[in-house]
C-alpha cells in the first residue's frame, strides 16, 4: 500500500512528466507554425530549381540531368461543357522565366491562344523520416525555339514523337492525336526502329524536328508550396504571387492548411 510520502512522490513525478510533455508538445507546434525561413525565397521558381538540384534532377542551369525521370502534371480547360484535358509532362529546364516542356505539334493545342493552365509538382513520401513537397501553380504557355531545350530532350521522347509523326504520314495517313494502331503494331514498331536509328547516325533534321516538336514555357503568375511530414503538427503552406505586370515576385504569405 502507498504511503503519503509515496502518493505524494509519485504525484511531483507525474508532474513533472506532464510538463515535460507539454513542453514538447509546445516546442514542436511551434516548430510547426513558426515563420519559416521563407523572407529569403526570392521566386518560387528559384527554390524549386534548387530543389530539384539538391535531388539531381537538374544541372546548374536547370536543365534536366541525363536519364533522369522528372515529370509533372499540366492541366487546361478549352471550354466550361468540356472536362480539362491534362497530361503528365516531363520536365526539360526551368529557369527564372518559367517551366520548359515539349509536345508533339498539333494543329491544336491545350496550350494555345495564351489560355490559363494549372501546373502540379509533387515528390516525397508521407511516412516516418521523411518529407512531401508539393508545387502547384496557374498561369500560361508561350512557345519557345526548340533549339533552346533539344540538347537536354531524352533520345527516346523524340524518337517516340518522330515516329508518331512518320506513321501519321507514311502508315495511317491521320493527323489525329488519337490514332489507333490494332493491326498495325508490327509496322509501327517498324518506324520506331528506323527513327530510333536515324537519330543515333543523325539523320533527323532540325526541320523534321521542328515540324514535329513544340516546345513550351509555363509561365505562373501564381504559386503555393506545401511541405509537411508525419512528425509535423500541420503542413507548411507558402503562397507566392507576381506584381501586376511585372516579373517580380511579392514577399510570400504562410495560409492555413484548408
């Protein structure tokens, strides 16, 4: 049976265990919630450069590293009866000016007549030790000279296009970007071949190229950055948006989570 000295210990015991706890638990929603260091974030598109760099998807100069696997999700509405027509899309460079990807040319494009798109980047895992980032943006798309991203353009993304392009003309005669190949998989593979090799003996022209590939730039006039991990009270979420015609970023606002 407890004694009084005993009741009366193992209570200072309890409470100090119980402040101790409650230290903690104030230190880290502070951790949590704290200002962050995010005054010293100039462009959102610089930190997420940088972020990339720190995970070797992109050199110095921000263009995507050899054999490297960095995609993200581009989506646009043509019009309020429609569903956004959206695609993954890989990386090719980013830059202070924006997001540089390529497409197949088409006569029309989800991208065209400056129209707005919305932009998603996630990377991360929510589990013990580690952390989620996620980028998502709108803003619009400007075409840019090919020549500027090709060196940096996987192998096998312009032979895939090329091809595409060829067996438009040469097996299908279809300008449809949607055609179907149910019979012809032999003879499609075929092309992929010979377009694959024309590219190893440099037998493709910037011309073909051309007629085949357009390249973009995103440009978002705004942006928001969430982070967060299983240890953390609450995400961190950072909203960045431009002045008024102007190139310059405004000093980020911390928002609530929802």
């Amino acid at each position: 049976m407890l004694t009084y000295k005993d009741s009366l210990l193992a209570n200072r015991i309890s409470g100090r265990i119980s402040a101790l706890l409650t230290i903690h638990i104030v230190k880290r929603c502070f951790l949590s919630i704290n200002d962050t260091a995010f005054e010293e974030v100039i462009s959102p598109l610089v930190d997420l450069k940088k972020f990339a760099q720190s995970k070797r998807l992109c050199d110095e100069q921000g263009l995507r590293l050899p054999d490297t696997h960095w995609s993200f999700v581009i989506s646009a509405s043509v019009s309020f009866d429609e569903a956004p027509n959206t695609r993954t899309i890989n990386f090719q460079r980013i830059s202070d000016e924006g997001i540089d990807f390529i497409c197949k040319k088409k006569p029309f494009s989800m991208c065209d007549h400056n129209r707005p798109v919305s932009f998603l980047f996630a990377d991360g895992k929510y589990k013990p030790g580690h952390k989620v980032i996620q980028w998502r943006g709108d803003g619009i798309c400007h075409k840019i000279d090919l020549e500027e991203i090709v060196e940096s353009v996987p192998d096998y993304s312009i032979t895939q296009i090329v091809a595409s392009c060829r067996a438009s003309r040469e097996m299908l005669h279809n300008s449809s970007d949607r055609m179907a190949i149910q019979g012809s998989q032999s003879k499609f593979t075929e092309i992929v071949k010979e377009t694959r090799a024309d590219l190893a003996n440099s037998n493709i022209s910037l011309h073909e190229l051309n007629s085949c590939i357009q390249a973009w730039r995103f440009v978002p006039d705004g942006m928001e950055r969430m982070t967060g991990s299983t240890e953390d009270i609450m995400w961190d979420r950072l909203e960045f948006s431009r002045e008024e015609g102007s190139t310059t970023w405004r000093k980020p606002r911390q928002l609530m989570t929802y």
